[in-house]
C-alpha cells in the first residue's frame, strides 16, 4: 500500500510539551506523526526540550535529535513554525524574538483560524498556582512524575510484547485523583479568563499533559496535550474546524488496515 495514503494535511497544528531528553518522551510517535503531517503553520507550545532534566543527568538519543532535525527541516521546507518556550525549556526564553534556523522563537502568538477566530497561544505555566507559588513543589512533583514515567515506560513495553497497543497509567490516575482533577478545572479556568481579558476568541496551550477541546461560554480552550503519556496534537482543518487527535490511535488503525489489506491480499 502506497505510503502517499498515510499523509494527512491540516492548515496549522500545535504539539507541546514532548521533553526531548527524558526516557518518557514517545519520540519514535512524534517522527511519524511529523513524517506523516504537513501543515503551513507548527505551533511547538513550550517544553518541547526538558532543561530540568537535562541538568540533572544527559539523556539525548538518535531518536531525539531526528525530531530537532525534522522540525527545523520542515522550517526550511517552507512550513512556518512558531516556538513557544515553557517552563522545561525557560532557557529559550532568552531568544525570543530571534530564530532557531528557520524557527520563530516568541513568548506568545495570535493565531487567526481559517473561518476568522482568533486564539492566544501560550504554553500556560504562568497560569500554575504551583509554578507561582510554590517551584520547589513543582520540582518535587517532576521527579515523582519521572518515575512514574518509568513505571508507564515498562508497563507499555509488556503490553506491546502482548500484543496490545499503547495506553497511559499515569494519564488514567491523573484523572482518577481527586486533587488532580481540581487543578486542572483550576488551570483551565484561568487560561480561559485570560483569553477573555484578552479579548481574544479562544486559546491554545499545553504544560498539564492533558488534552482537551471544548467551548466555554463563547471561548474555546483548546490543550494540545503532550508526548508523553497521550501522544496528542491540535489540528486546524481548511475551513478552520479545530480537532485533537491521538495518535497511537491513528497507528493502531492504520496497522489494522494493513493488516486486513494483506490477509484479502493473500487470499
């Protein structure tokens, strides 16, 4: 089957938070789902490098630098791509105003949809009452993630052995613990309230790995998630409808249509 029927094409797409130098970053995903993408605008919505990692010990695989070499590629290819530092990488904020070979580093954009809304576009720590008040707490909690990463990580690699396709434990409980689920509605509130004080139609973030696309009351609060547990971008198609899409989900369906291709194949 011709590789020409896996490409898909949207008008902007926005990924966050994918922590190139952590052992949780699904960086094989993220090669196929760049390979397999165009689009005219690419949003990187902040923590697309984990300094803080980093600084406590160097882990930066091949597959990690294809993912800078692809980006910065499909920059000089002609896709305009926009780079919104986050806390993991505050270290690019520095740089704003400059590029990154063909990378426009900013600290935040308005993106105008194809059917006229416009959206803030900030990566969303400053929007954290833990990043606010309290960072050694926010450290704290990044290496209690980082093991549970560890955790996830083995977990995925016996469900591939079964046969099984990928699936976030740490995602799962986030949403499971009670206290988890209140600071996200307390992120999302405030992210959207500044997008009204902004007197924008919307916005688009990331920093709290978890995806999400709704209307509140007239804005639209869009979270393009993370790759590391939901493995998620934002999508705008031609005509400016915004959609989330998950891309293990993508792969598992394209593998099941391989493979029910094959076996009428061999019939």
């Amino acid at each position: 089957m011709s590789a020409n029927i896996w490409q898909n094409t949207y008008r902007s797409a926005w990924i966050s938070d994918i922590h190139l130098g952590t052992k949780g970053c699904n960086a094989e995903l993220l090669l196929d789902f760049l390979r397999t993408t165009h689009c005219d605008t690419l949003y990187l919505v902040g923590d697309i490098v984990d300094g803080w990692q980093l600084r406590r010990s160097w882990f930066w695989p091949q597959a990690h630098n294809d993912v800078v070499q692809k980006l910065l590629r499909k920059a000089r290819k002609g896709t305009r791509v926009v780079y919104v530092p986050g806390n993991h990488d505050e270290f690019a904020r520095h740089f704003v105003g400059n590029s990154f070979g063909a990378i426009e580093v900013v600290d935040e954009a308005v993106h105008q949809t194809a059917d006229g809304r416009r959206l803030l576009v900030i990566h969303g720590d400053s929007f954290d009452k833990v990043m606010r008040c309290a960072r050694w707490l926010a450290v704290l909690g990044d290496h209690a993630y980082t093991v549970a990463l560890a955790a996830n990580r083995w977990f995925n690699q016996a469900r591939r052995w079964l046969g099984y396709p990928y699936w976030s434990i740490s995602a799962y409980l986030k949403l499971k613990v009670k206290n988890a689920v209140r600071y996200i509605g307390d992120y999302e509130e405030a992210v959207v309230e500044a997008a009204r004080i902004r007197q924008v139609d919307g916005v688009v973030c990331g920093h709290i790995h978890h995806a999400e696309l709704r209307d509140e009351g007239g804005c639209v609060y869009a979270n393009c998630g993370d790759w590391v547990e939901s493995c998620s971008a934002l999508v705008e198609h031609s005509d400016g409808r915004l959609e989330i899409i998950y891309w293990p989900e993508r792969v598992a369906e394209r593998a099941a249509i391989e493979a029910a291709v094959g076996v009428r194949a061999c019939a």
